[in-house]
C-alpha cells in the first residue's frame, strides 16, 4: 500500500461475522453464487493523506451504493474508467476548394461565352459548315461537366448528413450528362467523317452524298439515351448514400486517456464496384473507339464538317486525361484531398482545352478576317442566313455549269476538227492510191483531163505542189512546196 498515488481508489470484500466486520454490525446471512464465491459487502476506500479513507460500501445482493461523499481527486473530475474514443471526420481542405471552385466558376463563365459566340454567328457560312447545333452541345456539357465539381467538394463540414444522398446523385448526374454531351457531340462528328470520308475508291459514289443533320443529331440522342438509362436504372435499383469509412485509431499528443477515430464520408452504394464497373467499361470503349476514328480521320479533308481535326485533337487530350484518371481516383479514395484535386483538375483541363481547341479558332477567324460582318450585311440584304447560303450554292453551281459547258464546247470543236483531217486524209490517200495504179503512158492524159488539179501539174516541180487546190495554187509560189507539206498530206 505504500507505493499507491494520492487518491488511489480500492475495495475489500467485509466478512459479516464478528471477526472481521470492521465496524458493521452483525446483520443478515451469509449468501453464495453460483460459483461457490461469498456475496457480502465491498467496501471502498481512498488513500489520502497517506492512509486509505473508507469512502461507500457496495451491497451486491441488493445492487445498492452507499456513498459518503468524501472522495477527492486531482483535478476537477474523477479520472476515466477506460480509454475515451472521439470521432473525428476528415474534411476537404477549405483552401483546395476554395481554389478548385474558382478555376471551375471561370470555366463555366468561359463556355458561355462559346456557347453565345456560336449562336450569335450561326447564321456565319463558316460556323454552318463545322456543324453549330453539336458545338452548342459540347459547350453545353463542359458547363455541366465544370458545374459537377461543386458538389465534390461538399462534405460534412458543409451539409448536414441527410443532405448527404442528395449531393451524391446531384454529382453523378451532373457528370454523366456534361460527359455524355461534351463528348458524344464530338463523337458523333468524327464518326460520320469517318463513315463518309473513309471509303474504299469503289464506293466513291457514296462517299458524295450529302450529310444530312438529322443523322448527327440521332447519333447525339442514342448516345445521351444511353446515359440516362443507365444513371436512371441505378439510382432506382441501387442508389448512392452516405457511407463512414474508418481509419485507424490515433492517440493526441496532448492527452493520454483519450484515442481519435479518423472517420471519412463517401458517397456509396451496395453494389458500387458493379456499377462503375458498367459505366467504366462502356465509357472506356467509346474513348478507345475515339481515339481510333481520330487517328483514321486526320488526314481527311471536308467542309461538310470543317472542324473535324480540332475535335480530333480535343478527343485525344479528353481520352487520355480520362483513362489516366478514372483508376487512380480508385486508388486515392481514402485521400480526401488528393481525390478531389485529382478528379477536379481531370474535369477543368479537359473543358478547357475542348473549348479552346473548339471554339477559339472560330472566334480568332472571324475576328480578324471580319467574316462575321461580311455575312451580317449579305444576310441583312438576303432577309436570312438560309436564303443567303441558298443563294451562294446556286451561285456555285452556276459557275461550275459555265465551266462545263466551257470545257465541252472545246471537246466537240476539237473533235470537229479530228474529223474533218480524218476525212481529208482519206480523200488524199484515196487519189494518191488512184495515181499510182494508171499506166505511165496515160500519166500525162492524166493531167490534161478536166480535173481541179490537171492544171496545176508542172513537170519541175514536186508532185505534192500539184496536188493543192486551184484556190492556194496563186498563193503558192515556185519553191513553196517543201517538207512540211509532205507531212501534212501523208501524216
């Protein structure tokens, strides 16, 4: 007992017989348990002062405390009993989201301005020609894409826990869809170049036809469709809710008695591997697919969708941040602050480099080129961008026309001619033939007959000179007649 601390607490069972009652009168009877041991009185005492101080008795058979009151302790309360453990959550940096949101926020402002540059010039024949319905989409997405990692970065420290499932089904939709529309509008683009533009040489015929917009606003709309059925089922069948993930206990250095249970939020469900398993595998497959049209179509050349290479660029940079960050946000998931700067950077850079690849050219043409004014006034005298652009394809055709019809005139006025050399040669070789089977002795009665020729017959000179007609024969003098004629008549 001499080597017990100030306020030491201990307890000794009293005997309830005269020997050993230590102060208690003789009552009752002697009682056992079940295992053969004594039930009595325990008494309680305290050192203080360097002796133990009777401070309550315990009566186990009635579960009754007798408590004098005469405890002291160092300190203000008793010590504990047992190691007291605190819940504590770990929270998202204030500082990281702070930062993450503001890079965001600026995103979100610089696609609406994409958005209203392309509505404002969609009546621009460039603007037409690179399809601005499915630009429109993809700004639209990355908005939406952007606007997804507010809800990210929410937590406990900023919601209180019934809001938890709500916040997790606001981030999964807003993700999907801004994915689905930044990327499947690009998609769609480069998938019908490289349907229409990629042919064999034997089906160049197909290869001509128009492209209708109706076919790349289905291809849109059965890709979004199957975005939204496939969110929609699983937040019907297994929805997201708030899920503590604990960690390790920690000790404070401060105090010894207590232990810290780091605890860490996540938005989950029952069968979460499944899902992303679904949608990983499906998205995967369609940034492969992109990749590939990508690379097939980079040396294709079109007006019919003239910003074919840049969405070919953007699915790259998009493709490659979204394959490198899907499996190390698996890794870091118990990383609150790494996750989500992860997760946010792989959002922001990929919106911002499509709307930059994407739209900056567009402006920076049209600014410094003045096109935009150009088809303002031509649209302002047109009455609108459809007749405007009508007009300048019947203009086109026009000239096309003309220089057929050009081209033509040239061909049968060559082939007049062919045919009238042709007829002469066979005239010529006719008479030369016919010359050279009369007898020599009527040769000469030959040429004193009437024909045209007979009289242009001079025995000094070459046969070919006798054989013009009596029209040139006056312009030809005595040594006219050379080679060149030779070759002309016998060509």
């Amino acid at each position: 007992m001499s080597e017990a601390v100030e306020g030491h607490v201990t307890t000794e069972i009293v005997m309830l017989n005269p020997e050993n009652t230590r102060g208690i009168s003789n009552l009752g009877h002697v009682v056992f348990d079940a295992t053969g041991s004594r039930m009595a009185w325990t008494m309680i005492e305290q050192l203080q002062g360097g002796k133990y101080t009777t401070i309550g008795y315990y009566d186990i058979t009635k579960d009754n405390l007798s408590w004098y009151n005469n405890d002291k302790w160092i300190g203000t309360f008793p010590p504990a009993d047992h190691t007291k453990v605190i819940p504590a959550f770990r929270h998202l940096s204030q500082k990281l989201f702070v930062s993450m949101s503001i890079l965001a926020g600026m995103g979100i402002l610089m696609g609406i301005v994409c958005l209203t540059f392309n509505i404002y010039n969609s009546h621009v024949r460039y603007i037409q020609n690179s399809q601005p319905y499915l630009n429109n989409m993809t700004a639209l997405g990355c908005i939406l894409a952007l606007a997804a990692v507010f809800p990210m970065g929410l937590d406990g420290y900023h919601i209180k826990t019934w809001h938890f499932p709500f916040i997790c089904q606001i981030r999964l939709w807003l993700l999907g869809l801004g994915f689905g529309l930044a990327y499947g509008s690009m998609f769609t683009k480069i998938w019908w170049v490289h349907t229409l533009f990629t042919k064999k040489e034997e089906k160049k015929e197909k290869r001509k036809q128009h492209l209708e917009p109706w076919k790349l606003y289905a291809t849109v709309s059965v890709l979004m469709a199957i975005d939204v059925l496939s969110l929609a089922i699983w937040q019907i069948v297994d929805p997201l809710h708030r899920t503590v993930e604990e960690f390790t206990k920690e000790a404070p250095k401060e105090d010894k008695d207590v232990l810290i249970l780091p605890q860490l939020e996540h938005c989950s469900s029952k069968k979460m591997s499944t899902w992303l398993g679904i949608i990983y595998g499906y998205k995967g497959l369609l940034l492969l697919l992109g990749i590939f049209l990508a690379y097939e179509t980079k040396s294709v050349s079109t007006e019919k969708i003239n910003d074919h290479r840049a969405v070919g660029m953007a699915i790259y940079n998009v493709a490659v941040l979204c394959l490198i960050t899907a499996p190390v946000t698996m890794i870091l998931s118990s990383q609150q602050d790494a996750l989500f700067t992860f997760s946010a950077l792989a959002i922001i850079f990929s919106a911002y480099i499509t709307l930059v690849v994407l739209f900056l050219p567009k402006m920076r043409r049209l600014i410094t080129r003045g096109e935009w004014q150009a088809e303002h006034q031509d649209t302002m005298k047109t009455g609108s961008s459809i007749n405007n652009n009508e007009e300048e394809k019947s203009r086109l055709l026009e000239k096309e026309n003309r220089e057929l019809e050009k081209i033509i005139a040239e061909k049968e006025e060559r082939i007049t001619e062919l045919r009238r050399n042709l007829f002469e040669r066979k005239q010529l070789r006719s008479r030369r033939h016919s010359s050279t089977n009369t007898p020599k002795e009527g040769f000469d009665n030959h040429f004193n007959s009437s024909s045209p020729i007979s009289s242009l017959y001079q025995p000094g000179l070459p046969l070919v000179k006798c054989l013009v007609s009596s029209d040139q024969s006056d312009k030809l003098g005595p040594n006219s007649c050379d080679g060149s004629r030779v070759h002309l008549l016998y060509k």
